[in-house]
C-alpha cells in the first residue's frame, strides 16, 4: 500500500514494523490525510503475520506537534461532526498487536493524545508533551482529558489542560505518562530494543496482556479481574504455551510461533 503523510518498513529484524510520520514542514501535524493512512497501516500491519509488534515515531524535531489547525479554524460544530475525525481513532485504539511509541521534540495536542494511544512509550531527553488546545479556544478531543488523567493524576492533567504547559521528557516519566527517557541519538533504537524484546514472546499471549492491561481503564477491578481470568485461560489454548512451559522446564529458550 503507497501512502504519502507516512513511511512503513519491515527493516528491522525480530518481526518489528516501523511506521514513521512524515509531514517535516508541518511538524508532523496530524491532517485527516495522514490519520486515514495512519489507520490503514496499523490495519493492515495487525493482519501481517510477519509482524508482532509496531513502532510508531516522527522525527528528532516532532513525533507529532498537533492537529492540523488549518483544516478545522472554520468549522462548524455539525461540520466537525459530519467529518467525524475520531472514528478514525477508534479504529486506531483497537489495534491488537503492542504499539511503541518513539516521541523526540514535540508530542502536542492530538500528537500527545496519539502517543497516549500506544502501549509503551519511549522518549528522547528533547521530549516536550502538551495539551496546548486551551490557547486556541478550544480543548482536547481525541482522549486528552481522559488518558492523560488516568496517567498522571488529577491535578497535573487539570495543569496542562487548562494552562496549556508543557512537560518534560523527565518530567512525564517522573508522573508516569512515559516508559523510558535516552538522549536524541538512540531514542528510536531504544524503542526498537524494547519492540524486540516483546517480539520474542508469544503474540497470542501478548494480545491477550494488552486486551487486559487495557481493561483495567475501562472496568470496575472485580469486572477486570474475570476478564483477565477468562484471557488467562484462554492462553492455555495456544501452542505458544505449552512451548513457553516446555521451554522452561527444559532450561532453554522457547521458540513461539503465534499459534
């Protein structure tokens, strides 16, 4: 599939997909075009089996600076919901496999909000993540005052939200937004390693840890605690596990093929 606002590549070895953001003169801004393509890649990345897990970046100046401004300054609100631009989103939350994001320079607005929709994020020490929204009118809508709050508490989201300040690299590992912090040079190839290390275990049990992790946000912790369970469960179906257990009981390395 050719896409223009993005790259994906195979490269990397240990079935890690690459997928890159790809509009420099607009900082990465994410415009409908580059968020339909976004979402087909992930589609059709999720359906490859020769992939287990994706990593999701910009460049050393931008993972992704926000929005397209431009395309939404004179919209109306039923203009806003006839486009409907977060079902786009949607689809994009629903990705099964591991999604690391690799964020150096600006991750704001809707570029904060898509690192937040990753699963593992790794950031270089020029990291800035902000929900600036409030200093043109309006506010966050694809997920800022919601995930960003479940990550960093009340208070520091209520912060960034109606202040519009940014936050550190540093500062969102401290408050746990962010997994990892590694100076510019090797924050994509943290995130690869990180990728790697995932890629070596079992894809079944994988989707099922993720698909459970998830539910966490969603659900009281008795619901949470019977959909873990049934997951759990469900590994025991799989290939992969008895591989894993047979693996460790030999003493030696599993080989897990995702069946």
């Amino acid at each position: 599939m050719a896409f223009e606002n993005i790259k994906v590549t195979n490269q990397y070895k240990d079935k890690v997909a690459l997928i890159e953001l790809n509009r420099p003169g607009a900082m990465n801004a994410l415009n409908r075009e580059l968020m339909t393509e976004l979402k087909d890649a992930l589609h059709q990345l999720d359906e490859d089996e020769n992939v287990r897990v994706i990593v999701l970046t910009g460049n050393e100046k931008a993972f992704a600076a926000g929005a397209d401004i431009k395309q939404m300054a004179d919209s109306g609100a039923i203009d806003m919901l006839k486009v409907d631009q977060f079902a786009t989103w949607d689809q994009i939350k629903k990705t099964k496999k591991p999604i690391i994001a690799a964020v150096s320079g600006f991750a704001l607005g809707g570029g904060c909000e898509l690192s937040m929709t990753c699963d593992m994020i790794v950031a270089s020490e020029t990291a800035r993540f902000g929900q600036p929204e409030i200093t043109i009118g309006t506010m966050p809508g694809a997920g800022g005052t919601q995930r960003l709050t479940r990550a960093v508490g009340k208070a520091r989201a209520m912060e960034m939200v109606l202040t519009g300040k940014f936050i550190s690299g540093e500062e969102a590992q401290e408050a746990g937004l962010i997994n990892k912090v590694v100076p510019v040079e090797v924050y994509l190839d943290e995130a690869v390693k990180c990728a790697e290390k995932v890629a070596e275990m079992s894809p079944v049990a994988a989707r099922l840890a993720k698909e459970s992790v998830l539910k966490a946000f969603d659900t009281p912790l008795e619901e949470g605690l019977q959909f873990e369970r049934k997951n759990f469960y469900m590994t025991f179906a799989s290939e992969d596990q008895k591989e894993g257990m047979k693996a460790f009981i030999e003493k030696r390395k599993p080989d897990f093929k995702g069946d």
